[in-house]
C-alpha cells in the first residue's frame, strides 16, 4: 500500500488498557495510534497523532484482546462489589 511509513507487528506495540489503543513511537517525535475496535473491524493502518505518516500492524484477529461490552463495565463490577 503506498503511503505506508513502516510494518510493525501488533506485539512490538503498546497497549494502553484505558484508551483501548495501540501505539507505536513515530520518528517526528509523537505516536501511531489504532484503537482495539478499529483492529476488531479489520483495519490495519494506524496514523501518526501530529504527521501524516502511517503505520501498517501486522496481526491475526486471534491475537486481539477481547473488546469490553461497556466501557464502565469493570468500574462498575468493582464499586458494586465494594457495597
């Protein structure tokens, strides 16, 4: 795909738990990002914050996390559980 900056398989990225979202260091300083639910949907580029590079993530569907139902969903199971 033209346009693509770099392939970087889904285990060389960072997952953060609270944005549900991969990130990989961008060389003009800022990240690639994709969201998990974007990767659940299939796509595969994640674009740079601040640049106009792209990022291609090499994955198999089965290696995802699964997507949360709710996104209070654990919160809330928790805050029930201390009542």
């Amino acid at each position: 795909m033209a346009g693509v900056y770099e392939e970087v398989p889904l285990d060389k990225m960072t997952f953060d738990e609270h944005e549900l979202a991969y990130t990989y260091q961008c060389p003009c300083g800022d990240v690639f990002r994709i969201f998990l639910e974007e990767l659940h949907d299939g796509e595969s580029i994640a674009p740079c914050d601040s640049c106009t590079l792209k990022l291609r993530v090499l994955y198999k569907p089965e290696e995802l996390p699964p997507l949360p139902d709710e996104p209070g969903d654990l919160a809330d199971a928790s805050a029930a559980a201390d009542d």
